[in-house]
C-alpha cells in the first residue's frame, strides 16, 4: 500500500489507516476473534498506521490491541492512541492523568512506546487548559521515551486553526471534514504546512452517513441530511457502485493527508477497503454524486463547548 510523510515528524503512514475504535464496540456488539483478526488483515494488506483511544469501549480498544501487537515487529507499524476524554462525558486532561493515562494505555497493548498521542475531543474543554498543562506534561512523556510525537484531535474546525497557532503540536487528526460531503479541513493544509504540523484525516464515511448502513443512534444527521445521503447512496447503487466505495477512494486520494483513518470489527470489509483502494476511481460518478449532496455540503453540528466551535 502507498504511503505518504507525516509532516514534521519522519514517520511514513500507510495512505489507509486501520481505526481500532470498532474492534472496542464503539458501533456494535463485536466478535472478538473477528475483530482480532482485523487487525492482522489490516497489517497483512499494508496498513502500517494504527489509531486507537483509552475513550474506545472505554479500553477495551486498546486491550484488544494488547492481544496482538506484542507478537508484531514493533518497527513495522506506526501507533498512535488518545487521552483526555475516557468515556462521553468523563474528561481530565490534567497534567497527573496524562502521566497516568499514558502509562496504563501501554499496559494495556504491552507496548513500551506511543508513535503519537493525541489530546482526544478537546473541544469539550477550556483549550486554555490543554495549551499551558495537558500538552507541557505530554512533553515530559515525549522526553521519558514512552511517547515520540503529540497532537490534537477533535471535531470542531476552530480548534484546530486555534491550537495550530497557540501550541507546538506535531500532528492534528481530524474526522468527518475531508469525504464527499465536507471539504472543511482543506483550510488546514496551508496552517499545518506553515507550522511543519503533519495532518490525517479521519472518518471517510461520516460515521456511516456514506453508507448503505444504518447509522449509529449516537449520529446527529437532521432528516434532511439522512435523505440527501440517503439520495446520493441510491444513484451510486443504480449506477452499479457503492457510495461508500466511492467515499473512501475520494477521501484517500487527497495527498494533503498523510493517512485517511477508518475502522471495522469485521475483517472482510477491512479487505474490501484494500481492494477498492487498487481499483480506479469513477470521478463522473463521484462528481454526480457530489452534486446530489450539494444541499448539504459542509453541513456541521455543534459539538463540545459553544466556544469552541464557529459561529
């Protein structure tokens, strides 16, 4: 599988990114052995990049990672997890539970160092709190060796522009904002190329919204969101495709990102991925389809504190 520089940091990820929140029951209930074995297929097929959380299955993410990273060449796969946020309305991001948080995300994948550890979902805090304790005691981390790079991670596009200028963050992680129906993170290829910040996008499907799935009962689509989707995913189905095959081409053929993040607890799927990644992409379908998803084109929805997001 191709892969591109992260910039900044001298690490070359897989252009696909396996995301190990599904195989923490984030989406559904899981098969365990299924969703062990995910993780080999998504290494097997050259997907070399990893992201988990302490936030997924609220551990159960990174417990399930500790049952097969240790029999891997530590040198062949990049790894990064979260901290901060640990379940949906438990946050701590202070200096102490980072130094904790850190330490017992390696226990649990029995690993003796993080690629990248992101501050998870910061939008749910006083970002004056992540820049002058969470990040400095990450920093601490970074010099005892258990963590090699540090970034940010949420959903809100102003807290990126925000913390790209406020803290020197070597990575930021965005989700839902680079598929057929956003196109907001472009407004960070420029900042993160100024700061040497490297970039990965995230969630290619929107949470399933570019899916022929049903969507998780956490999702905030509007009605109107869901039938346009539900609109675009019919014509890709006439035409003979897959909206959700056309979604991941699109969002992985975007060089700005170093890596494009997705997960599934179900190991054929995560094979499919791969194939459809060695297949052309069909550019009139996908225009078509971003035509009929012109009416909510950069939809958002307000997540964390008011303050934090635009507008």
């Amino acid at each position: 599988m191709e892969k591109r520089p992260l910039n900044g940091t001298g690490l070359d990820l897989s252009v696909l990114g396996f995301g190990a929140s599904s195989i923490g029951a984030e989406f559904r209930p899981i098969d365990v052995d299924e969703a062990l074995r995910c993780v080999s297929v998504a290494l097997e097929r050259g997907m070399n990049y990893i992201d988990t959380a302490a936030y997924y299955g609220r551990g159960m993410s990174e417990v399930m990672l500790g049952r097969v990273l240790p029999q891997i060449p530590r040198d062949s796969y990049i790894l990064s997890s979260k901290l901060g946020r640990y379940a949906p309305q438990h946050f701590d991001f202070s200096a102490k539970r980072v130094a904790e948080s850190v330490d017992i995300s390696l226990e649990r994948m029995q690993l003796d160092h993080i690629d990248i550890m992101f501050c998870h979902d910061i939008e749910f805090v006083d970002l004056d709190l992540v820049v002058n304790e969470t990040l400095p005691a990450l920093l601490k981390e970074v010099k005892k060796g258990k963590v090699r790079f540090v970034g940010i991670s949420g959903y809100p596009m102003k807290i990126f522009t925000e913390m790209i200028n406020r803290s020197e963050i070597d990575v930021a992680l965005t989700y839902n904002h680079y598929t057929l129906q956003n196109d907001m993170a472009l407004a960070l290829v420029d900042p993160c190329r100024r700061k040497n910040v490297g970039l990965i996008n995230a969630a290619p499907f929107s949470a399933r919204l570019l899916t022929n799935l049903p969507l998780p009962a956490w999702h905030k689509a509007t009605d109107e969101v869901r039938e346009v989707a539900a609109k675009a995913a019919a014509h890709a189905r006439d035409r003979g495709s897959d909206i959700a095959k056309l979604a991941l081409q699109y969002s992985v053929a975007n060089p700005e990102f170093a890596s494009c993040v997705t997960g599934s607890a179900n190991p054929d799927r995560v094979n499919l991925w791969c194939d459809w990644l060695e297949e052309p992409m069909d550019e009139v379908l996908v225009n078509e389809v971003k035509d009929i998803l012109k009416p909510i084109h950069n939809w958002v929805y307000v997540e964390g504190r008011p303050e934090n997001n635009d507008g």
